[in-house]
C-alpha cells in the first residue's frame, strides 16, 4: 500500500520534469497544439500543488455577483449592472456604448462631470482617459477603474476635492475594455491550460477572442483546444508603433500577436471612440490600467515638456500609493509598440502610460507563492479592497492635478477692529482664457491696525480627514500650514511681514471673511498686524507675495490675466512670478494693497514685489555649434527661451 | 536518526544559515530555464527529492535541500528549480524537528532567478522562483496540518477546545493556517462529531467571536437557518458573502429568503443578497414582493432594481412597467428604469419604449432611455 502510494505519490509531482510545450527564447511556445501542451488543464488552489495543479499559497478568487465592492473581484454582470446603475441614477453620469465585441457585446464609455464644459470660473474643462480591463487576466484593472467611478460619483456633492472635480474636469472612463476576453477569464476562475511557466486560455486569458480563420470569435470551451492559444493582443494593436522594435509578434499564437493591420480590433477601435468624449481636443491625461509590476510605464515622445511633465505627474502619483512603484519611461523619441499609450502619447501629446498596478513580484507579495511568476495576476480577495483604494489615490490625485494648476483668484483685508473692508480684489473670467482684476476697495492699512487677510483659490487647495483636520494627501508635502504669505513693502528695507504661520485653511462657506468661495479648503484666513514702527511717511505701495503649493504640490500660476490650459504637450500660460511661461509655475504677487500713516490717504502707484523686480541671473551662453551648417536647432530654441524673460520683463509684468 | 540521515543533516548544519543565496539575481529567459531543468544532471536530484518524498524521509529531504542550497556546482535555475520542487513535496509529508528547523532557515531566502512573465512589464522582471516564499508555505502547511490532527481528535472526543482556540487565533491573525486546520477538521468530521460542536460554535458567535468558517460548515452541514441568521448577523464579510450562495442551496426557500433578508441589511453585503435573493424571486412570489419594496430603501433600492432586472420575466417585466408609469417621483422612475434596462426579456424593451413615449421623467433620464433603445 505505502509503495503504491508513493507511486502515485511519485507521479503526482508537481508539474512534469520534462514539459510537452516547448518555449523559446522569446517566450513563445513553439508547439501550442502538441499533446501535452496545449491541451493540458491546470487548476489554481490554494495548497494542493500536485500533478496539474497549481498553489497559490491562498483561495483562488472566484467572481462574487454583487453590485457593491467587496473582499474580492466582481463578477462582470455585477460590475456592469453597478456601472449602468450609477449612469441612471446620477444626473452627473452620462455613458455610450462605444464599441461592440467579436461576441457582439457592448463596450461602455462613462463621463463623470457637471452638464457643462466649462470649469466653476467659466474656462473650458480639461478631460482625462482612463482604461479599464483591456487584458483578460488581469482582473486588479476593472476593480480600480470601478472604484474611481464610484468614489467620484460618491462625492460629487461633498463641497470640496470631488465636487471640484466632478465641475471642473470631465472624466472619461472605460472599466471593461476586452469585454469577451474578461468574461471567458472569469468563466474559469481556477483554470489555465498549456504550461506552468505560460499557462494560457481561460484564468489566464490576455487577448480578445478573435479567431483568426473564421474573423468570428473562438469558442468558450477551454477543452477545445485548437483555439486556445489566439487572440488579438489589444495592447499591440494601435497604429503608432505597430510591429516596431520586435515588441509585437506577426504569430496567431503568440501572446503579443498584433493582428493583421493596425486598429483592427473592435475593443481599440472602441477605446478611440471613448476618446472622444473628452472630448479629444481637451484631453489632458491618459491611463491604461494593467497587472502587475508596480510601474508606470511611459512612451516618450520627442517633446521635451511633455516628458517632463509627465514624469513629474507619475512621480506625484506614485508617492500617493502605499506600495513602491517605480517610473519606467522609454527612451525619448522611441516609436512605441503598438500599445494604446503610444497611441495617446505620440497622437495627443498628452501624459500616457501602461499603469501596472500591484503587486510588484507576484502571488509572494501577499504571503503566498511565486508560481512561476504568474501569480500576480491572480490578486487574493483579501488584498483587493486595499488594492482598490491604492490606486484610486493615484489616480484622482493625477486627475486633480492635470485639472489645472491653482491660481489665487481674491483677495480681501478686514480691520478687525471695525470689521471694515480695506482692500478687496478679484480675477473674473474676461475671455475664453482671460482673467481681469476688479479693485473694489483699497484703503490705506495704517502701521498698529489688526487686519484679517482673506485669500481664495480657484480649487480646492488641502484635504481633510474625517476628523476635520487639515492633513496632507497620501505622500504630498502640503499639509495644514498655508505656505509664504509675506506682506512685502518694496520700497522699504527689511520691513517685510510674514503672514502663513498663523493662517489656517476654511471649510465652512460663506465668502470672506471666514469661509470658503466655492469649495472647501479653497480659501485660508490669517490675522495680522502692523507694527507701529513700521517707517512710513506717506503712502506706500505693499503686495501681497503668496507661495502656495496645491495639496499636489503645484505652484501658483504667478499670473492669473491669462488664464491656464494645455496644449501641444505642455501647460500654456502658466507662469512664473515674472511672467515667464512654463510648467512649473511660481509665487503670486497680484494683490496690491497700500499702507499710510494716516487712513483715508490716497494709493500710491504700485510696486511690483520683490521677486519679480529683481533681475534673473546672466542667461549661460549658447553651446556651440556642432559643426556643418545650421547647427543644432535645440540650441537655437534654447538661446529663444533663454531670452525670453529679459525681453518679457518689465515692472514685474508680463508684456501683453 | 540513521547514519546516513544524520551525516547530511550534520553536513548540511554546518553550512549554517541555508537563506543566502549562493548566486546573485539574474534574469533569464523561458528557454534558458526549461533546457536548465530538463537536463540530466538537474533532473537526477529532483528523482533524487522525489524519491525521498516519497518515502516520508522529511529529516533527510529537508537535508539534502539545505545542500543544494549551498551546491555552486548548480546554476541558479536548477538551484532555484530544485529548492521549490523539494519544498513543495515537504509540505505533503509530516514534518520533523530537523526538517523544521531547515525550512525555518530556507523561509528567508531571496529570490535569485527572474524572468519577464509578461509582455508589458517593459524591463522590470519577477521571481520565477522564490523558495523563501515556498518554504514559508511549507511551514504554514505543516502548521495547518497540526492544527487539522488536534482539532480531528479533539472532534472525535467530544471536546469543543477547537472553538475556542479557532477563535482567539482569529482575533491575532485572520491568515493564520491554524484557522485552516481546524476548519479543514471540521469540513471532515462526520455529523455526529458536529453536532456536538454546534451549541459552542452557535454561542461562540453569537458573543461575537470570530468563528465564521466553523460557523458557516456547520450552517451547510446542518441546513441550520438559525445559524444562518448568526452568520448574516455577525460573521465578517468574506464568510458572509460566502454564506450567501450556500444559504439557497442548504435551505428551503422560505428560510432561505429569510436568512437572505438578514443579510441584505449588512452594508458590506446588501447588494449579493439582493442579487442572490433575484435568483430565488425566479420561482418564489415572495422574493419578488421584498425585491418590489426594496425599491424603497435607499441603501439596496440598485441592487434591487438590478435584482428584478434579472429575474427576466415577462411578468415581472410588465409589473416594473406599470409600477413605472405611475411613479410619483424622479428617483423611483430611474430605479424603475434601471430594472427595465438590465432586464433581457423583450418585454422590458416594451416597457423602456413605453416610458419613452410617454414623456415622463427628466431630460436626462429620457435621454439615457433614447439611448438604449437605439442600440
């Protein structure tokens, strides 16, 4: 009996010595339709690792029906039935099917936002493009779109961060792309065929079920085998980079096959519609959603800001995550590979990417097993609700700031003594992308007066925790101090105020000057005052220098007269304190009261602040030429921008 | 011990700790690693690991691992290859003090060997192997397994200890492989040893202790829907929604709908129950009836609409029609929409055509409608 059992014993071992698939140097197996391979079934378990199958060191999830997020991975006709849920049921929801499957299901488009294309000041909103669910197996993705969907929608009323974003971005998202591909992986939660090293078909699905002989879909049967192994891979199919650098395969059977020409594929096709309801022109952002790694991996096209840009808003969104995840950027002006970041990147000059999401190893990272590498597609149930909420904080942090950086939009002085208004100035929407300052009152503040100083932002600047205070957003600087708030008077030496430490943010409305303009945290109040021995003799110009930081630590467009947007890659009047576009921003000095010894004296002429009266340092000298004719044309754009801040400077100002 | 056993154990303890590994990380593509595995050398060890498996050798298979983890005349795949194959058949076989103590030193190996599982991973690369992970599995089994024997005699004796002890583990850590064990007794013992065991478990959690498993095996074995109520009522979710499915099917109906009536109340698993209690509505009026009044309860008034939806019943289609074009207020209409739209009986497209026509509802509702007829 113990012989016999240790025959069987003998034979059970786990997984066969000598395998039938044959893989090559690529990865591919060469043989998918020998027997042994491609028709050997394997079972994910959690402890049982003998003869086919495979432990994972924990329950393998199975698809839960349940509208609501739960432990675990919702099955599809859950999740759809959420996502038209929350389209019928929410005024700010709108949705479109954008495309049909080989199997003739629908592929669904979400947009998130109030009934207009326009920001709460009036300006036109950008949009942001997030795709969900477009490999098979990689069931992390439709749960993380899902769960931006639905917190969005949660706190669309909230008076702060998610009504913000709701009125002043317009969010495109697409949970399910590979909808056929999704539901065949669910159909066999536990089951893969062909090797352990590549297990394919069924839980492991990655492509669409195109059949390549018929142009119809293959079957659900995983026991049929000859079908097994193809499919599209919708991450190779997008025109910009298709069949480049050897990152895509011509082979049916191949796991990257790219089909037979560029966007052949309905679910890209369906992707590229979803674009458009941005719309197009106003996309600022594109995510795809994949597992796993950890990685934020982003084409680079040859344009230099855009890349910058990039690399600092994944660099944001990454220090929002509770896990390491890493940047990994192509090299600049690498044509890409088919994939649908490419596409956006190369073809909206937008920040794009292929977002792995956890876990970084595999299955170990959560106590279990390695599994040949393949187990970090098959996230524990108990580690999805985290998951979830990780990658949420990434994204809407990056939404919040490809919404535009903040501007300081007005300003207003109280006496605290008489409760009367000193100084009180706004920016208005003037234009399609111009602000104008309206001065409605500025009287003399007097050395020895008490003032509150009242300062509103255009978005909401801190979050809060649930106990109210004022707490920094997961791995951001910005915490409950205001920032520089210094009450400069130029013409005067070593006289300066500095107001931040004492200021605190407003979460109640109501306006200057103890509440909020629009949403919470949108606004800060600091009580201040004048020293008597403050050596005035007549009236004497002041500014307010303001250096705040957006709870993603954005910088102040440093003049709010034009206002920002994007184009072309880069941010487009953002600038610094001396005018100087850019995309990095700076402090704010447009707010310009006055001090007098005496009240009711008259303003005097204004002064610009400190930091935009003085010079820049001597621009460095070209590089040379690097021989023959015309020379390097960056320099030459260089030499451009290196001159631009002297010839654009004057008092501070921008030249119109 | 024999000779033999103790000259590999001797050898293999003084090599000292088994978890440095002797080759650095290297990335290594799918090819390289299958010729690696598959050549003679690699796999006369693994007969070699097989066949002590199979003789239930734990001390010296534990052994005989320690040394491949130290063999330099090993690539770092068959290494890796080997130390995982060898884990994997420890975890089948009963442990001894020495096979523990090697496994203990194994579980803080790093892994060595990477490759690129997937196409996308650009140049990022993951373990292949992780025999540190392996040999942690290999511990919590025989942990598991521990537990499973206690609990089996202490069920064949009558003793509840097994439930008390499951849940002061459950309290320290909910992953932990004692929970498995004792549950694992539990799936196994006949009825009479469970009966025995049920007024613990029942008062157990009842007092809020987190015996849910044992409570949910019990709930299955027994059709019991008392301790179906104290599931929905108390269990966490993971044993809750569980319990959903498996409260149909061990029930008759109308326990079930009402043991599903409780669970519909617990916000972390309202919307399964609804959808499950849909799937009872397919046949028993009374479903239906609590999914129609459900519509009225903000929390689950969705996942009953949904519910309804998918019942996909001419009938039912038709009474979401009427209930639609008398309703009194916007919010009860979208919800009644909702219902007609994820329902894929023709009739619901009637109705949706309906409602249509008949101008009701806001501009945006209408408009979603026009929609979905369209397609």
């Amino acid at each position: 009996m113990r012989h016999a059992a240790s025959l069987v014993f003998l034979l059970g071992a786990a997984g066969p010595a000598s395998a039938a698939c044959v893989i090559d140097a690529n990865g591919e197996i060469t043989n998918p339709f020998a027997n042994g391979c491609g028709n050997v079934i394997f079972t994910y378990t959690e402890n049982d690792n003998l003869g086919n199958n495979i432990a994972l060191g924990y329950p393998p999830p199975v698809p839960v029906a349940s509208m609501t997020a739960v432990a675990g991975f919702r099955e599809y006709g859950s999740l759809f039935a959420q996502h038209q849920s929350l389209l019928t049921l929410n005024d700010e929801v709108d949705g479109e099917v954008v495309g049909h499957t080989l199997a003739g299901r629908d592929i669904w488009a979400y947009d998130i936002g109030d009934a207009d294309s326009t920001t709460a000041e009036g300006f036109p909103e950008g949009a942001v493009l997030v795709n969900g669910g477009i490999h098979a197996r990689e069931w992390q993705t439709p749960e993380a779109v899902t769960a931006v969907f639905e917190t969005l929608v949660a706190g669309k009323s909230d008076q702060g961060f998610f009504q913000y974003l709701v009125e002043n971005l317009n969010t495109v998202l697409v949970p399910v792309n590979n909808v056929d591909g999704f539901i065949q992986a669910q159909a066999y939660p536990v089951n893969a065929t062909a090797d352990r090293q590549q297990p394919r078909e069924g839980r492991m699905r990655r492509k669409n079920l195109h059949n390549p002989v018929t142009d119809d879909t293959i079957d659900a049967d995983i026991t049929t085998v000859a079908d097994n192994f193809w499919g599209v891979d919708l991450n190779r199919n997008s025109s910009q980079g298709y069949g480049q650098q050897n990152g895509s395969s011509s082979s049916v059977t191949s796991l990257i096959y790219r089909g037979t020409e560029p966007n052949s594929e309905p679910e890209v096709l369906a992707l590229q519609q979803a674009a458009t309801l941005g719309p197009a022109a106003r996309l600022r952002f594109y995510s795809d959603t994949h597992s796993f790694g950890q990685d934020y991996l982003a084409p680079r096209p040859d344009n230099t800001r855009l890349n910058a840009i990039t690399q600092a808003l994944a660099q944001r969104m990454i220090a929002a995550s509770g896990r390491s995840y890493v940047y990994g950027p192509d090299p600049v002006g690498t044509p890409g590979i088919g994939t649908t970041a490419d596409h956006f990147a190369f073809g909206f000059e937008i920040p794009s990417w292929t977002l792995e999401v956890e876990p970084e190893n595999g299955g170990q990272d959560y106590g279990g097993l390695a599994t040949h590498g393949h187990s970090g597609f098959i996230l524990p149930d108990a580690e999805a609700a985290r998951m979830r909420n990780d990658v949420l904080r990434q994204y809407l942090l990056g939404f919040y700031r490809q919404s535009g950086p903040p501007a300081a939009i007005a300003a207003e002085i109280r006496d605290t003594d008489s409760n009367a208004v000193m100084y009180r100035a706004h920016w208005d929407r003037s234009g399609s992308n111009a602000r104008v300052l309206t001065v409605e009152a500025n009287e003399a503040l007097v050395p020895g007066g008490s003032y509150r100083l009242w300062i509103a932002f255009n978005k909401p600047m801190r979050i809060r925790n649930s106990g109210g205070s004022v707490v920094s957003y997961a791995g951001q600087s910005p915490g409950a101090a205001v920032g520089t708030v210094r009450f400069e008077m130029p013409s005067l030496t070593g006289q300066d105020i500095e107001l931040g430490g004492g200021g605190t943010w407003l979460n109640v409305p109501g306006g200057a000057p103890n509440g909020y303009l629009r949403y919470t945290d949108d606004a800060f109040a600091v009580n201040f005052r004048l020293p008597d021995t403050i050596d005035v003799t007549a009236a004497t110009p002041a500014v307010l220098f303001l250096g705040q930081q957006d709870l993603a630590q954005m910088a102040l467009d440093g003049d709010p007269a034009s206002a920002v947007d994007w184009g072309s890659g880069a941010w487009l009047r953002y600038e610094n304190v001396e005018g100087d576009d850019g995309d990095i921003g700076g402090a704010d000095c447009s707010f310009k009261p006055f001090i007098a010894p005496d009240a009711g004296s008259a303003p005097p002429a204004e002064a610009p602040c400190r930091e935009a009266a003085t010079p820049p340092p001597p621009s460095p000298p070209p590089p040379p030429n690097r021989g023959g004719g015309g020379g390097d044309g960056s320099s030459l754009v260089l030499l451009l921008l290196a001159f631009l801040p002297i010839a654009r400077r004057i008092n501070g100002r921008r030249l119109p | 011990m024999t000779g033999g056993i103790a000259r590999y154990f001797a050898l293999a303890c003084t090599l000292g700790l088994a978890s440095v590994p002797a080759h650095a990380t290297h990335v290594v593509d799918p090819a390289t690693a299958r010729q690696t595995i598959e050549n003679p050398i690699a796999a006369a060890r693994d007969a070699e690991l097989s066949a002590l498996a199979a003789g239930g050798r734990a001390t010296e298979l534990a052994a005989r691992l320690e040394l491949i983890a130290h063999d330099a005349t090993l690539t770092d795949v068959a290494q890796e290859w080997l130390l995982d194959r060898g884990l994997h058949s420890l975890a089948r076989i009963a442990p001894t003090r020495e096979a523990r103590a090697i496994v203990a030193r194994l579980a803080s190996r790093v892994p060595v060997v990477y490759t690129r599982v997937d196409p996308d991973h650009g140049d990022r690369a993951t373990p292949l192997y992780d025999a540190g992970a392996t040999a942690r599995f290999v511990l919590r089994s025989w942990e598991r397994n521990d537990a499973r024997g206690t609990a089996q005699a202490e069920l064949a004796a009558g003793l509840t200890q097994a439930v008390d002890r499951y849940a002061q583990h459950a309290v320290e850590d909910d992953r932990d492989p004692v929970l498995d064990g004792i549950a694992e007794a539990f799936r196994n013992a006949p009825m009479r040893e469970l009966a025995a065991q049920r007024p613990a478990v029942s008062s157990a959690l009842a007092q809020g202790q987190r015996v849910d498993a044992l409570a949910l095996i019990l709930a299955e074995r027994f059709a019991d829907p008392a301790l179906f109520g104290l599931i929905f009522d108390n269990a966490g979710q993971p044993t809750a929604l569980a319990a959903i499915p498996v409260a149909t099917r061990a029930l008759d109906a109308s326990s079930a709908l009402a043991a599903l009536t409780r669970a519909s109340r617990r916000p972390d698993a309202g919307s399964a129950a609804m959808l499950e209690i849909g799937r009872v509505a397919q046949s028993d009026p009374a479903a239906r009836q609590f999914l129609f009044d459900a519509l009225a309860e903000p929390r689950i008034a969705a996942s009953a609409a949904a519910a309804l939806g998918r019942i996909s019943d001419s009938a039912v289609s038709a009474d979401v029609g009427q209930r639609l074009s008398q309703a009194h207020s916007e919010d009860e209409r979208r919800l009644l929409v909702l219902a007609l739209r994820l329902d894929a009986n023709p009739g619901a497209r009637d109705e949706l055509e309906r409602f249509a026509a008949s101008g009701a509802g806001s501009p945006k509702l209408r408009k979603d409608v026009r929609q979905w007829l369209a397609q």
